[in-house]
C-alpha cells in the first residue's frame, strides 16, 4: 500500500482539502483520501509526504509522438509541407533500435511532467511497446498512409498487419487503436476502409484534421502546397468545396465515428463543431504546436459552448520541445482549477477514460502526481512533478 501526504489534494471533482492525504491498495486503485488525520495509516503502508506541495490527479496528454522524442530541434523548416517532408526523411534514417529507445525516453519524460496517460500516434509501434514494457498507461494509434487511392488495398494490408502484430500488446492500462493520418496523405477510399476496420475491430480511432490553411486549401479547392505535392506525383486531386471536417462527413465516416479523437481543429467554424460533438468524437487541442507551426487558435470556448469534449496534447517534442502539459495551458490562456481541470479529467473524458482516471476518487485507478504547491497553477516550464503514480505503482521520483 501506498500512502502520500501534502500540504494540499486537488481532487478535481470537490474543492481542495488542505493537509491532506492519499491513501492506495496493493491493486493500484484509491481507497481513501481527505484530511491527514482522517486517512487511515496502515502499518504495512509506504509512507511519504510533501510538506510544501500538492497531490493533483495524474495529467492526461491527449496527443504526442513519442517516438520522435530523439528528433527535437532537428527540424529547422519553416512552413509546414517542408516541415512534414522533413520528418518523413528524419523517421527513414531512424533505425528500429533508436525509434525503441526514443520511445521509452518519450514515456519517462513524459512521467517526469506529471503525465500519467497518454493519447500517442505513430507509425512504428515502438511506444506501444514501451508502455506496454514499463508498465504506462494510453491509448496508442497505429498510423496509416496512402494519399493515392490506387494503393488503398496496399496500406490497409499494412494496417491491418500492423494490428495484428501490436495486439498482444495491448492490455487494460494500454489499448490500440488506429489512425488514418491525415487528409493530405489519406485517400477516400482508404478513409472508408479505416473506419469499417476501426467499426469491425471495435479500435479507437485518431485523425489529424483542420489543423492547417494548407489543409483547408487542398480540401476545399485542391489547390495548395499540399495539392501541388500531391498531383506531382501523379495523383488527382479534386476541390470539394467544404471543409476537411465537412469533407470526412460527405465520406460517412464521421457518421459512425463514436470514440474518434480529432487532433488540431484549428481551421473550423460552428458548423463544423456541431459535425464533431454529434459525432461523438472529442478534440486533441495543441496550443504550442499550432502556434508553432503558424496555423492559428483552435477555438476553445467554441467547443465548449458547443458541448464538445477536448482536452490538451503537447504534439511531438519536435514542433514544442518538451511534453510540458502546463505550458499548453498557460499559451491557451487558462490558469488556476481551470486548467488543472483541463489537463486531468476533461483530458481523460476525451479519451473515453474517464471512469477510470482523471479525478482523485476513491473507487478510481491511483493515477496521481505531486507538484510544488507554488508552482502547481502558474508553474514555469518544464514543470518537473516531485512524484508520479500510475496505477499505485511510482514511476518517477
């Protein structure tokens, strides 16, 4: 058993109980916490405590890249089709070893800002495995290409094998999913055949979308960069005249597509964010990222207002630096309950996992991490945890 106690506990679901205490079983899950002297001490309990902090529910990061955390600060472009050719040649020089242990760095770091559960997307399944090997806590997606719809039965081969290798991997801490990458690499008729796989197999689904103008340009009038990109390679590109959001629900998918995560949503109106939240989606929000890269405000209280679950990503450590999930906060203005709120239950709603994590509750797994109490709400980045805690078991400090 494990029992922690500080200056302060942040349920998330109840006001902060000062000199408090957190007390969890052998089986990872939380039996008590209140007041110090109302948690039971068991005499087989480890015991630590942290006089000047604040046990807060364990972060939730809804969108990252963990196996490119050996590639931060190695991708100067500019704009973004160059910056997306750019780590298309960084990942093929990347041998399976270094994609391996650039993984597992990506997770301790992760563990090391107070993150306990991660939505992550790549194409090798080198993070699945290092969860799955350490003993983490997500939802990773297997990713899948194919802008030429000549090469649909190809990639959905590819996919399709890639699942059934990465199976085995999977547990209750860490489920697999899927994730047909984006509409500038994606074709129609592998759209579809990604969301019958995801429907057959019962495989959570994640999918860049709106994140950039030139996304936009290429989906509403096959124009762009990206279109340009596309028919140099002897592909045809058509204009739709919508949205890309607009564009997924004119293919069906979006019409079934309970549990998908949509990551970026910057490039979107009302009537987009109503095609979303009756979706049943959620959105992966990237603050950093998006100003990074330039493609403007995902509009954050649009979603709210409009009922849509989101929660906050870091994206790879190549468009932000680190996986410092306070820093999101702070670029999208939010501090205070508000943000710690955003970062642990409202992340784990947009997972689908929030019967489990997310909010300090007895009956709840003991996902949890320790911060200074002066820089819990407007901590400088990176915000190192003082103790991390997934599922009762510690993992960092």
């Amino acid at each position: 058993m494990l029992r922690i106690r500080a200056a302060s506990v942040h349920p998330v679901t109840a006001p902060p109980i000062e000199d408090g205490a957190v007390l969890v079983d052998d089986a990872g899950r939380i039996t008590a916490l209140g007041p110090d002297a109302a948690v039971p001490a068991p005499a087989n309990a480890e015991r630590v405590a942290f006089p000047e902090a604040a046990i807060v529910p364990g972060l939730v990061n809804c969108h990252t890249h963990l196996e490119l955390s050996h590639l931060a600060g190695k991708n100067p472009a500019r704009d973004f089709p160059g910056w997306i050719r750019t780590i298309r040649a960084l990942k093929d020089g990347t041998t399976p070893e270094e994609f391996s242990r650039s993984a597992e760095q990506g997770v301790r770091d992760c563990w090391a800002a107070g993150v306990t559960c991660v939505a992550d997307t790549g194409s090798t399944g080198a993070p699945l495995a290092a969860l799955a090997r350490l003993g983490g806590r997500g939802i990773y997606y297997q990713e899948v290409f194919g802008p030429d719809p000549a090469t649909c039965a190809a990639s959905l081969a590819e996919l399709t094998a890639s699942v059934e290798r990465l199976r085995p991997l999977a547990s209750d801490h860490v489920r697999l999913g899927i994730s047909p990458h984006a509409p500038y690499t994606v074709s129609e008729p592998l759209y579809r055949a990604t969301a019958e796989l995801a429907r057959r197999e019962r495989l959570p689904v994640a999918v860049h979308l709106a994140e950039s103008r030139e996304e936009t340009a290429l989906v509403r009038d096959g124009a762009g960069p990206f279109a340009d990109a596309l028919r140099a390679r002897g592909i045809s590109i058509a204009a739709h005249g919508c949205s890309p959001v607009q564009y997924l629900l004119r293919l069906g998918v979006l019409q079934r597509a309970t549990g998908w995560l949509y990551i970026h949503c910057v490039q979107v109106d009302e009537q987009d964010v109503a095609i979303l939240r009756d979706s049943g989606g959620a959105v992966a929000a990237c603050p950093r990222s998006n100003r990074a890269h330039g493609h403007g405000t995902a509009p954050l209280a649009l979603f709210r207002r409009a009922g849509l679950r989101v929660g906050f990503g870091t994206d790879s450590v190549v468009s932000t630096g680190d996986v410092d999930l306070w820093s999101e906060a702070d670029a999208a203005g939010l501090e205070g309950a508000e943000a710690l709120r955003m970062l642990t239950l409202d992340g784990a709603r947009a997972m689908g996992l929030e019967s489990t994590i997310g909010s300090l509750e007895v009956g709840k797994d003991a996902d949890l991490a320790v911060f200074s109490s002066a820089a819990l709400y407007r901590p400088l980045p990176p915000s190192a945890a003082l103790l991390t805690v997934v599922a009762g078991r510690v993992v960092h400090g």
